[in-house]
C-alpha cells in the first residue's frame, strides 16, 4: 500500500492537522474512537495510506505532531478526535519558539528535531511502501517555519527518494499578527525551495475573502478557514485513498506540473463554494465547477492569476462523472483562455476523476495549479 506520513508543526499546523483528520476520518467513517463505523466497502478499501490498524480494530492515525509549546498540543488532545492520536507522537518542548525564525531552526528547534525524527522514523518503518510525507505548517511563526524547515531537510537527507508535500500557509499584510512575519517567510522559502517536491500555497487574507464574499460568513473564525484548507487537503490526496476512473498520486501529481525542479509553488482552488443559502439554486455539473475552479475568487491564495501565465495545471474532479466531459471541458479552457497558458507546455491540464464523492458534497472538485505570484508580496512587505 502506498502510504503518507503527516506530520504538523506550531500552532497553525497542528490547528489545521487536527480539522484535516477531523474530515479525514468522516469521509473514511472513523468515529472519534477510532472505530469504524462507515457504509460502504470504499471507506476500507485504501484506508491504509493514512491509517495504521490496531490490533483491536482501532485505526490509528499516521500522524506525527510536534511543538515548541505544550499549550496547542493540549487543545488537539482535548479536542472531537484528540484520543484517535498514538500518545508517543507528540513531540513537544515547553519554551516556545516566540515567532524567532532562529529559535525554531538553530536553537530551541535542533533540541527537539531528534525526537520528533525517532517518530518519524518509527512511523516510516512500519509502512510497506512509503509513498512521502505530507507536512502542514506556517511561515509566519517560528516553529513551524524553523522548525518546520529543518525537520523538512533532515527527512530529505534520510529519505531522498520519498515525495514531499508541504501545506504552507503564507503570511499577508492584510491579516498580520506579527512584525517578523515577512522574515520567517523569505527564511522559509529558501529552504523549500531546495527541499520540498510540491508546495501548496495558501494565505489567511484569501481564506478571509472567500469566507466573506463567496460564503457570506459575516465573522470567519479560523475554524472556518481551517475547514476550508482541510477540504482542500482531502481532495488533492482523495485518489490516492479511494478508487477512480483516473488516478493521481503525489509523484503523478509533481511529474505533470512541475516543469522545472524549483518551480513547485502551487496555488489551489476548490469548487463548489456557495452560501449555505444559494446552495440549492445551482447545478453541480461539470461546466460549472470548470468555472469556478479556474475563478480567481476562488484561489486560496491572494495573488491573481491574471497577472501571470499558467505554467500548467492539474484538475481533480470528485463524483460521478464522465471522462469525455471532463476532457472536453479542459480542452476548452486552453482555447479560451490560450493567452494565460505558455505556449511552451501544450496541453498542459492534467486531470483526475476520483469516484468516491464525500457526504458533505454531490460532485466536489478540488484543484493544483502552478503559478508564481504569490512571493511578489512578502518581497514588497
């Protein structure tokens, strides 16, 4: 079985890990036990790529959490799915990284990078085929920026062949909480740059516009934005956890979107977003979840595609649906829109049908793209 590891880190990451498994184990069937309590023969068929079984029949996330503080760690184990988690893997320390870069990379960080590896290592071992590593974390504090991106290194250098998939939350100047935060970020991305395979990149200030404008949440809380990166999240890893008429998996996913090694930034978008009200009054088919994807109201990230030029692009469609149409409708995007797509790369859409849809959505759609705006921002800052 193809395997992934998830690790988080500092406050952010382990708030964004927490919801993920929350959906994770919905669309798996896992109740907050770790029992399976599902209806269909497709929640068990792959369950094994982020799930080890017990002995007992418990399923047991393949999860690793670390920490320079005690305190979000203890949220998570007190929260909906805190007691699915194995207790040896959380990897905290007790002085906090304060958003210092350094601290989290240099000092406080390198103490603790032994023994979240040891986890790491555990957790790799009992896997028949590793597949990679799929990290949630921000660039704005320390931890998971410092730390974050030395743990990132360290798991390069032990496992060079294994893919690297970050989640990583950008600041913006929008939505600041810091001062340093265009320091640990500029600091991080260099390290990504050389050491991660495939980079999504998301940032509060989008997150914030979709919940207002597409959602019409009158006061988003994180918990909303972290539902919102946690959707995202399962969609591009649901092929690789149910079956479909085309597959991806995260090596598929860097071969057909990356063209050059250090350009793996991708932005993400994700359809259907509708109020909960406007949900009834419209159709979920294939053209309209095509527009919306490619709508940059809809990007996770603050940077408009229409100032640059797609390098490529990767479509993953969840539900029943055809393949022709799907293909059509990609085909049709490069005709239309033929001057945001280089003309070096022709046909450059991958896409995938996954036919497991979740419960919460009819036809849910889910999708990477590869641009490069989003750094113009923190070099401004």
């Amino acid at each position: 079985m193809r395997e992934i590891l998830h690790i988080q880190g500092g406050q952010c990451g382990n708030q964004i890990g927490a919801k993920f498994w929350e959906v994770v184990c919905a669309e798996h069937g896992i109740d907050p036990t770790g029992r399976y309590g599902g209806d269909s023969e497709l929640q068990l068929e792959r369950i094994n790529v982020y799930y080890n079984e017990a002995s007992c029949g418990r399923f047991v996330p393949r999860a690793v959490l670390m920490d320079l503080e005690p305190g979000t760690m203890d949220s998570v184990r007190s929260g909906p799915y805190g007691q699915i988690f194995r207790p040896d893997n959380f990897v905290f320390g007790q002085s906090g990284a304060g958003n210092n870069w350094a601290k989290g990379h240099y000092t406080e960080g390198a103490e603790l990078i032994d023994s979240v590896l040891d986890v790491v290592r555990k957790e790799a071992e009992n896997c028949d085929c590793l597949q990679g590593f799929h990290v949630c974390h921000s660039l704005g504090g320390g931890t998971g920026s410092g730390m974050g991106t030395l743990l990132i290194s360290k798991i390069r250098e032990e496992y060079p062949d294994r893919m690297m998939l970050t989640f990583s939350v950008f600041p913006s100047p929008k939505v600041s909480d810091t001062v340093v935060e265009p320091y640990n970020a500029t600091l991080s991305v260099h390290q990504l740059v050389e050491n991660a395979d495939e980079c999504m990149v998301l940032d509060n200030e989008a997150l914030y516009d979709i919940c207002f404008r597409t959602l019409k949440l009158t006061t988003p809380s994180f918990g909303d934005l972290n539902h919102l990166i946690s959707a995202t999240m399962s969609g591009v890893t649901c092929c690789l956890r149910f079956p479909g008429q085309l597959n991806s998996d995260l090596r598929k996913l860097a071969v057909n979107l990356i063209p050059f090694p250090r350009l793996h930034f991708f932005m993400v978008g994700f359809a259907p977003l509708t109020s909960r009200g406007s949900q009834q009054y419209r159709a979920l088919s294939v053209p309209e979840l095509t527009q919306q994807m490619w709508d940059s109201k809809n990007m996770m990230c603050a940077a408009d595609p229409r100032h640059g030029r797609y390098l490529t692009a990767s479509a993953m469609f969840r539900g029943k649906m055809s393949t022709k149409e799907v293909d059509e409708q990609m085909i049709n995007v490069q005709n239309k829109n033929s001057s945001y797509f280089v003309e070096w790369i022709p046909h450059n859409v991958k896409s995938t049908v996954c036919d497991y849809s979740p419960n919460w959505l009819e036809d849910g759609f889910n999708y990477s793209l590869v641009t490069l705006p989003p750094f113009r921002k923190c070099s401004v800052e």
